[in-house]
C-alpha cells in the first residue's frame, strides 16, 4: 500500500492554497494524468460541505474512472477525500493548510492507497514518488500562475 506525506511552506495564504485545492473541476488543467473530472454535486453539512467528483486517470494504456467524496472544512482549512468506486481498495487523502505568523502558509498532504490489480498496483509502487512529487509540484505551479510569486 502505497503511502506519501509532506509538508511544504508556500509563500501563499492557506485560504489561497485551500481554495485551489479544492477546486476539484479544474484538475485537468494543471495536474499531470487527471484526463478529466466532474463535479457531481456540493453539498453543505453544517460547518463541511462534502463533493462527490469523479476523476479520469490515464497513464500510457491506463484509464480509469473513480468517484470520490470529498469534505471540505472551510474553518479549519482541511479537505479530505475518501473513495469510493472505481479501480482502488481504498484511496485516502488528506490536505491541511495553516497560515504562518512570517507570512505564506503550511500545507500538509497525505495519501493513501490500494489499487484492486495486482499489476498496477506494481507499476504503482515503482513510480509511486515521483508521481507523488510531480502531482504536488504541479499544486505549487499552479498557485504560482494564479496568484504571483510570493503573493501571501
């Protein structure tokens, strides 16, 4: 079972960085292999809205589609998301974002998963940490063209 966290300081608020995490419809955009995402729906729970989105994964010959519940903490500056069909045993991510008394923020990202094939859950762990970087490279980037260098 592939798992993956880091902590990173960005010159960005957490609001900044939460809300582009959070905006799950735009993955295809800036995230490498996410070939497509739906939002299906948000909706408020009190003080967490939960998205149901799906996502389409395609590597090489590789497609796959799954469908995640995502909470959104606005308060507490978390977003987690949970699987819950598609080609995994389980899928389990966590981004927490803390603004700094200097100044940007603190984001903290965890994941967790299992893929069902046995094949790609191989493949998966050989290039496990590179995705893993890439993916949260791609995160920075793209909060760079968003907001600026150093925009906190």
């Amino acid at each position: 079972m592939p798992a993956h966290s880091e902590t990173r300081k960005l010159p960005y608020s957490a609001q900044q960085m939460y809300d582009l995490v959070g905006d799950v419809a735009r993955y295809p955009e800036f995230i490498p292999w996410i070939a497509a995402s739906r939002v299906r729906s948000v909706t408020p729970e009190g003080d967490y809205a939960v998205m149901l989105a799906d996502l389409v994964v395609g590597f090489k010959m590789f497609r796959e589609r799954f469908l995640s519940r995502v909470t959104l903490w606005e308060d507490e500056q978390k977003i987690d998301t949970e699987y819950i069909e598609g080609p995994f045993h389980h899928l389990l991510s966590t981004w927490q974002f803390r603004d700094l008394p200097e100044g940007g923020c603190e984001v903290a990202f965890q994941v967790d998963f299992e893929f069902k094939n046995r094949i790609l859950q191989g493949a998966a762990g050989l290039f496990f940490m590179e995705a893993m970087q890439r993916i949260v490279r791609a995160f920075e980037t793209r909060a760079e063209a968003l907001y600026g260098k150093g925009a906190a």
